[in-house]
C-alpha cells in the first residue's frame, strides 16, 4: 500500500473514488473549534450527527475509541472520531494522547 500525501483543503478532497475525510472529535459533546468549524461551513450534517449521537439518539456509545460515518456525497464520507477525552489537559495529561 502507498501512502499519498496531497496539500489544499481537506474538506474538499480532490482525489478519484471513495474519500474518508478522518477528525478528532472530543468526549464531551463540544463542537465549535479547529477543524471542525471547517468541516461545518461546507457541511451540516457531520456536526448535527454527532450532536444527535451526543444527545443519545443513536445506539452506539458516545464514548472515546467510537467513530461516527456520516455520508455527505456520494464519495465523501466524514468520520466523526471520538479521540479526545475533554478539552483541556489536566495535570499535565493532554486531552489527545498517543
């Protein structure tokens, strides 16, 4: 497998067939910062998925390790993943970690 390695908006890839646009996502419900700002302006629907998800309305758990598909074209799909536990460090532990 090659890893190809492109610069320019990442909220409209360029390349041919299925695309997977990956973020970080925090455990705690909270979307209004970085990338995902980006994500909002060209897209609705991934941050009222996730909102939803946060409130309960799906069944899968809203917890760290869990990932969200939204489809928002035909072959885009953003990947809502739940990678960061709060928003802030606490004691030195930042909020996304290896």
């Amino acid at each position: 497998m090659q890893i190809t390695y492109k610069t320019g908006d990442a909220t409209r890839p360029d390349a041919i067939g299925q695309k997977i646009i990956v973020h970080i996502c925090n455990d705690i419900g909270g979307w209004g910062r970085g990338f995902v700002v980006a994500i909002s302006r060209r897209r609705p629907e991934p941050e009222q998925r996730y909102r939803a998800w946060h409130a309960g309305e799906e069944l899968r758990p809203f917890a760290l390790g869990e990932v969200q598909f939204v489809q928002v074209e035909r072959e885009i799909t953003v990947a809502n993943l739940i990678g960061q536990h709060g928003l802030v460090s606490q004691q030195a532990t930042p909020p996304i970690r290896v």
